[in-house]
C-alpha cells in the first residue's frame, strides 16, 4: 500500500484529538494493525496531546503529519516552543524512560525530538507484509525452474553463471551484511551500556530487571552450549596442542592493538570489547560528553534502518544460493538441515519446560494453569514469526491473565522485546557448532567458549528488526572462522528457526516478568492463580 503524505494542522483541543485518534485508527487499519495494538497506540497518542495540551494551552497549534521514509510509515505530531517532552518520566521514577532513542528498535513507541524550536513525537509502524514463508517458498519454486534452463543451455555455460555471477553475488551480499552488522552491534552495545548507566533512562527496578534479563540469556546460551557440543561430536582430543595455540590465539585477537583495529580486522569481538569500554567511559562522564553519547543513540537508529532497508533483499538472495546449489550438487546441504532443526526444537522444548516448572513452584501456580495462560501467545509466534504482530497479546497477557502491574508492563515489555531473546541465542549457538561439525572445523575449548559468548552478546546487541538474526550468522560464522557456504545456507533456511525463536522467546519473557513481578511486589498472586478456560479465552 503506498503512503500518502499528509499534513493537516489543528488546535489542542478536546474535539481535535478525538478528530487525530479517529483518523490515527484509520491509517493504522489500513496497514492491518491487529486489534490491540491498535488501541494502545490509539490510547498513546491521545495522552501525548493531552499532555501537550495542558502544558500549552488548547489554543496552541500543533501540526498531524502522516508519511512515510523508505517505505516505513509513521505519523508525527509536532508543536513549535520551549522544549517539553510529554513522553518524559519523573527524575525519581523507580523504571525509567524506556521511551528514550535506546528503543528506536521497537515500532509504535513514541520517540521524542527537539530541533529548531519545534518538539517532535514520532510513532512508526510496519506495513502488513506476506508471511515469511511464502516468500520463501517464492524464492525455492523460483530457484528449482530456473535450474531447469541448464538442460537447454550450451556446455560450460552453467559454470559460467555460477562462478561468475551467483558466486559474486553471495559474497557480495554476505559482505555486505557483515559490514553492516559489525557497526550495528558497537553502538547496540554501547547503547545499552549507557542505558543501564544513565539514571535518567533507568531508574532501580529498571535496572535491576535488565541485568536479570541479561543474566537468564548468558546462563540458557551456556548450559545449551555444553548441550549442543555433546550432541554435535565437537571433541576435544586429537591435536590438543594445535587447538590449544588456535584457542589462545582467538582468545588474545580479542584485544585489538589499536583503537582502529576492530573497524579495520572484521572482529566481532573486538567489537564488542570496545564498545563495552567505551560504553563505560560514556556513562562515567556523564554531561561533559552529552553531545557524544546522543551521536551513538542516532547512529544506532540509522544502522538500524539500514539493516531493514537491506533485509528487503533476502528473498533474491535465498533464490541464488539455492540456484547456485542445485547446480553445484550441494543440494544435500540444505536438507541435511533437519538436524540442526530437530536439536533445535528439542533443546527449546526441554528448557521451556523446566522454566515453566520452576515459575510455577516459585510462585505456587498450577503448571497447566501457567501453561493455558501464555499458550496463546506462543501460538501467534509460532503463525507469525513477528514480535510486532503478537504485541498485544502479549501485553494482555501480563497484566490480564498473569496479574502483573501494568506499569511494571509498560516498561518491562519493551526492555525485553529488546534485549531479552535467549532462544533466539541458542538458535545462533545451534546453527554455528552444527556447521562446525558438518564443515569439520577445527575447534578447542576456547572456541566453545568464544562462540557461547559471541552467540549471547550478539543475541542482545542485534535489534528485533528484519534481517538482523541473518546479519548476526554473518558476524558469528566469521569469528568462528566457518565457510562462507554456511552462511549463505543459514540465511537461507533462517526463517524456519525464526518461528520457533520468536514463538519461545515472546513466552520466556513473560515468565521471566512474572518472576520479577514478584521480586518487585508487582504481582498479583489471585490472578495469576486462577485458572483459565481456552475454549473461551477468558479467566474462569
């Protein structure tokens, strides 16, 4: 559907924002906006004005803007005087402002500006999209009747095209990602280090319940990964003393000998070491670099839109690869990607289990009760694969069915669409140790290590924006020093995993906020306690 852009100016009136909501839902409908998501934008639009409203007066003017900016819509409301922000929290607030350019990530939050004299809020939105799925199937149909041209073209042709063409192509896409994904992942990093740091972006519980999140990430990423090396055969005997020296010289290339080096070398790790120390400088100098530390919040939004601008280009790239296998005779490769898949969903299933059990013994809930109530939720990943689409259900889950404070909600749902995606963690870590095993890598323990670490970090780093998880395969898979083929294969048969992942994590993060609910007196046990009927979708 193409944007019309639109402009229309109003007084802060009562009858005008009935007049902007009314048209705010129109526009929402037509990029098929489910429902609840709907509303709550709807209901977050009208407090901006009304805010705005009572801090200028309903005889200012204020000016509705719809557009669009490389096919992201997004509708603006902006107000010309001193600077106000009616997105911005008290100085003592226990959460934070989690609407803070941190969050650019995440659609439909308001983001606030002030250029020129003019306050800008901005609330973006995703266009209804075909199912990932289909496009996949688009480009695998596409691939296999194109492959078919071979039995009318002249000898050596074929050869040609592969070698010359869709080989370029994949390397050129691939390089692409990876030097996209490298700077993504700096001013992610240093993004929320400065976020956690800054009083004023979080206050007490919202820290608290970051570095929480953090934690259940690294831990599920590590005990899978002793998991998967089992599975996958990835021995340590043999040549310990070549692994050993590999290992080390990994683990001291992790230290770059310049300040330059990490942008130059393509190491990941590096990357992130030095975001993670310059992150902290920031947040130690606090004011005297202000200008600094919203320079990286800005380059992060603009790597961010970068990354979606170029997943756009995945379906074409998915058809190469697999036209260029079908030729190679490689097409093997792909099917033997049921292994991954199977351990994959296996490993997710066992953990969700053992993290439903232990919530429902912590909190005294019924099992299946607890069970009943995020199931919808997880089914709308499973049929999406979008953390966008199952955004009200999730949120309505929280509060509604799982008793917790919907401030607490308001903040903590957006922190964890963010940060908090630790299957989504074990989705890299099974794919990178699965390639090693199929490639026949040459591993050590400081390998397993790094790629546990690696898969974690880049798991938070890595915005919930189309083509993240493809760039992240592209950094993970070359500090591990795995063939560019199996990075093209992974892009390829991502969007399988992705269901499950999105699916996993968007139920895992509302266990580990009913956890935290209660840690923060924030729960309310008679809800969370009563059961629940599927057949009508309500509380009993």
């Amino acid at each position: 559907m193409r944007i019309i852009p639109e402009k229309q100016k109003y007084n802060l009136t009562a009858a005008s924002v009935d007049s902007v909501s009314e048209d705010l839902k129109g526009f929402l409908n037509s990029l098929g906006m489910q429902r609840k998501n709907l509303l709550a934008v709807r209901i977050a639009a009208e407090e901006i004005m009304l805010a705005l409203r009572e801090h200028f007066g309903e005889d200012t003017e204020f000016t509705y803007t719809k557009n669009s900016f490389w096919g992201k819509p997004y509708v603006a409301i902006s107000v010309d005087g001193e600077e106000f922000n009616p997105l911005e929290k008290e100085a003592d607030d226990l959460f934070g402002d989690h609407t803070n350019a941190l969050f650019q990530s995440i659609d439909s939050v308001p983001l606030y500006t002030y250029e020129h004299g003019i306050n800008v809020i901005t609330m973006k939105f995703s266009k209804k999209e075909l199912n990932p799925i289909v496009k996949l199937l688009f480009a695998v149909i596409a691939a296999l009747l194109i492959s078919l041209i071979k039995f009318i073209l002249p000898e050596g042709a074929i050869d040609f095209v592969r070698d010359d063409v869709l080989t370029p192509v994949n390397n050129t896409f691939i390089g692409m990602m990876v030097t996209v994904e490298l700077p993504l992942v700096f001013f992610s990093v240093t993004s929320g280090i400065l976020g956690v740091g800054n009083s004023s972006i979080f206050g007490r519980i919202g820290r608290t319940m970051v570095l929480y999140l953090i934690r259940i990430v690294f831990l599920i990423t590590a005990v899978s990964g002793l998991v998967i090396a089992v599975l996958f055969n990835l021995s340590m005997g043999g040549e310990e003393r070549i692994k050993l020296h590999g290992g080390l010289e990994m683990l001291l290339g992790i230290i770059p000998k310049s300040l330059i080096e990490p942008f130059t070398s393509d190491n990941p790790m590096q990357i992130v070491l030095m975001a993670v120390v310059i992150g902290c400088t920031l947040v130690i100098l606090g004011d005297r670099v202000k200008t600094l530390s919203r320079l990286n919040f800005e380059a992060n939004a603009l790597m961010i839109h970068i990354t979606d601008i170029i997943s756009k280009f995945v379906p074409f790239f998915i058809f190469f690869v697999i036209l260029n296998l079908i030729w190679s005779n490689e097409l093997h490769v792909i099917l033997s990607m049921w292994k991954p898949y199977l351990t994959f969903t296996v490993l997710l299933i066992v953990i969700h289990l053992f993290m439903l059990a232990i919530v429902s013994m912590r909190e005294s809930v019924s099992f299946i009760t607890l069970f009943k109530k995020i199931l919808p939720t997880f089914l709308i990943g499973l049929g999406t694969a979008s953390s966008t689409a199952l955004s009200g259900e999730c949120a309505d889950c929280l509060t509604k069915r799982l008793g917790i404070n919907s401030r607490l909600v308001e903040f903590g749902h957006p922190i964890g669409y963010v940060i908090f995606m630790p299957y989504t963690a074990v989705n890299f870590l099974v794919c990178a140790f699965y390639m090693a095993h199929y490639y026949k890598v040459q591993v050590s323990l400081l390998w397993l290590v790094i790629g546990v670490l690696l898969c974690a970090f880049v798991a938070i780093a890595t915005p919930p924006v189309p083509g993240g998880a493809i760039a992240a395969y592209t950094v993970i898979f070359t500090q591990l020093g795995l063939p560019h083929q199996a990075i093209a294969i992974m892009i390829s048969t991502d969007i399988l995993f992705d269901f499950l992942a999105t699916a996993f994590d968007s139920t895992i993060l509302q266990l580990a906020m009913v956890r935290l609910a209660d840690k923060t007196g924030m729960l309310d046990f008679e809800t969370l306690r009563r059961p629940v009927s599927l057949r009508k979708g309500k509380l009993k």
